[in-house]
C-alpha cells in the first residue's frame, strides 16, 4: 500500500492533481493529512515521486500484529518495504522511528538492517526513514521512498525565512486552473516559488511576471528561476504596489501575501490588502481569477467582501513551522 503525505487540509487541490493523472481510482482511504492508495503495477516509484502536491510518500504494510516484537521475531519482513526502495534510489543510512528505541527488539531490528542492506544508522540526517507506529487498531511498518520530501524542489538554492511550501503553491496553481491560462501575474513574488511552479504546470505561459519590492526577495527569486531555467521565459521586476502600476490584463494573478513578521511594523495591512485587491481588480482579465494564501482570514474576507470579487473556494491549511509550532493559512480563489 502506498501513503501520501500532504500540508493538513490540501485534500482538494491534492484530489485535483490525483485525478488529473488518474491515479485517484486507487485511493483506498482519505485522512486530514494522509490519502492511502492500493497498491497496483501502474503506481511505479517513479510515477509517485513526480507528484507536485504531495510532500513525502511511504510505501507501508498494516497488520495486527506487526508490533516490534513481532517484526523481531520476523525480520524478512523488513525486505518487503526496504528491498525495492533502496534499489531505486541511492540511499546510504537509516534510522527507525518507534516507540522505545533502546528496547532489545528496536535494537534487533536497527542491527539486522545495517548487516542485511549495507546501511549505517543515523539518527540526524538518515536517507532511509523507517517507522513502526500503531495506527488505531493495527500497526504500520512503512518506509519514506525518498531520500528527501517531494516537497524539496532542485531549483531552490536560495531560500527565504517563511517562504511559501512548492506543494501548496502547485496546489494553488491547480485551483487556479492555471493550465488553460495564458498569462500570469504574482505581485509580491518573494523567491520566485508560485512564479516557478507556474511554469512547471503550464510551459505554454506565454507571460508570467512577477514583482517585489524587497530587493533580497528579487535576488533570490532570480537565483532560483534561474536554476530552474526558467530566466528568459519568467520577468520579475522591482515594483512598489503603493505606486502607480501598469502591468496590463492578466489571466491570473496568484499572491502569498504578506502578513506576521514580513509586514513592517509601519506598514497598515488592512491598507495593503484594500491595495491590493484594488490593484487584482484593475489587472485581471474579465474571467481571470484570483488565488491568494494569508493567515490574516478574516481581514481578507472583509475586504473582498467590498470589492467585485466573489470567494469561490476557501481551503484552510495548517502546517508545521521549521521550530516545530503550528501556522494555519488559508487559500482563497476568487473570481
């Protein structure tokens, strides 16, 4: 059986891209964060690891009796989920994720899978992730097919406090409908990841502009789209949005708004939300829409509530922060 992991709450904009591959047919069970899927000869290592919205995928076996003792007891177990992980891609160390870690049968297990796969146990920055959990009435031995998160993106090699995860900006793009749109525009750009991610669902964009006023955030957008090899197809230009703009229509416009520590203390931002969305009125085209992500709900609700736009889906997002605390976010699409 096959696991994916999502951002908690993402389920809609993760549905969207499972059946547009059609691979929701063999979605077996949904959870908050989690959608299980049958295992099936079309659903390849390399098939899963492409997925945009999904964060990590596990390959996992369930049963009763699969505690730590029993997996002891019955290590060849171990070879189903390891085997064909780590003959697909290149993984050096492990560690297994359990409750009691320095119990004898956590230890059996930890010393049969160094001799048995030639891997050396590391607890800081394992390849392999190895867990054995209790999953309501039964157990689950599954393993991470990935050295690192499918929501790690190559392209990133400059990266910005809070920037926005790749996956929810894909999943944004996707509600966006972004693939039957032909320009796109992302005023407060940041380091370029709903600019680049764009691209990735539609290569036939033929305008897509971004903008920013922190000079860092173009420095680092440039150094990303660049990597991406994306320099002569994505603009992003240096743009104040309490100035004078003149950009054009566009199809879209897609924005991680500002809000917490990256507002200025001198900064109004219900002012800048009224400027923004005065801004989204005046460039989008007649059916454009409009997809934005912000903490501040209610603030964005109010002000859209006295323009001409119409909230048209409204998910909410709760993810965990790099100090292990929770932010919780919403995505508005407009039209």
């Amino acid at each position: 059986m096959w696991k994916l992991e999502f951002i908690e709450g993402g389920i809609i904009y993760v549905k969207i891209e499972l059946e547009k591959l059609s691979i929701a047919k063999f979605i077996i069970k949904e959870e908050s964060k989690f959608i299980y899927l049958k295992d099936d000869v079309v659903l390849t290592f390399d098939r899963l690891k492409n997925l945009k919205t999904i964060t990590k995928v596990y390959s996992i076996l369930t049963n009763s009796a699969f505690n730590p003792k029993y997996i002891a007891k019955n290590k060849s177990i171990l070879g189903e989920i390891i085997s064909p992980i780590i003959n697909q891609d290149s993984f050096n160390s492990f560690k297994v994720q359990c409750a009691g870690t320095n119990t004898p049968e956590i230890n059996s297990i930890i010393k049969y899978i160094n001799q048995e796969f030639k891997l050396e146990y590391d607890l800081d920055n394992p390849d392999l992730k190895i867990h054995i959990i209790k999953a309501k009435d039964s157990w689950e031995l599954g393993a991470q097919i990935t050295p690192k998160p499918l929501s790690w993106r190559d392209y990133k090699v400059s990266h910005m406090s809070g920037a926005l995860n790749p996956t929810v900006a894909y999943g944004m793009n996707l509600l966006a409908k972004t693939e039957e749109a032909t320009s796109y525009l992302n005023p407060f750009s940041g380091s370029g990841t709903l600019l680049i991610e764009a691209c990735i669902q539609n290569p036939h964009l033929q305008e897509i502009v971004g903008f920013d006023i922190d000079k860092s955030a173009l420095t680092s957008s440039i150094h990303n789209i660049k990597e991406a090899g994306l320099i002569r197809k994505i603009k992003v230009k240096s743009l104040d949005i309490f100035e004078e703009i003149s950009l054009g229509k566009f199809d879209i416009i897609a924005s991680d708004l500002p809000f917490g520590m990256a507002i200025s203390k001198h900064t109004d931002i219900g002012y800048l939300y009224k400027k923004f969305i005065n801004f989204s009125e005046n460039h989008l085209t007649k059916n454009g829409r409009l997809v934005v992500v912000t903490s501040e709900t209610d603030l964005f609700k109010k002000i859209i509530k006295n323009s001409n736009f119409k909230i048209i889906s409204e998910i909410n997002l709760k993810s965990v922060t790099s100090i292990n605390s929770y932010l919780k976010t919403t995505i508005f699409l407009c039209k």
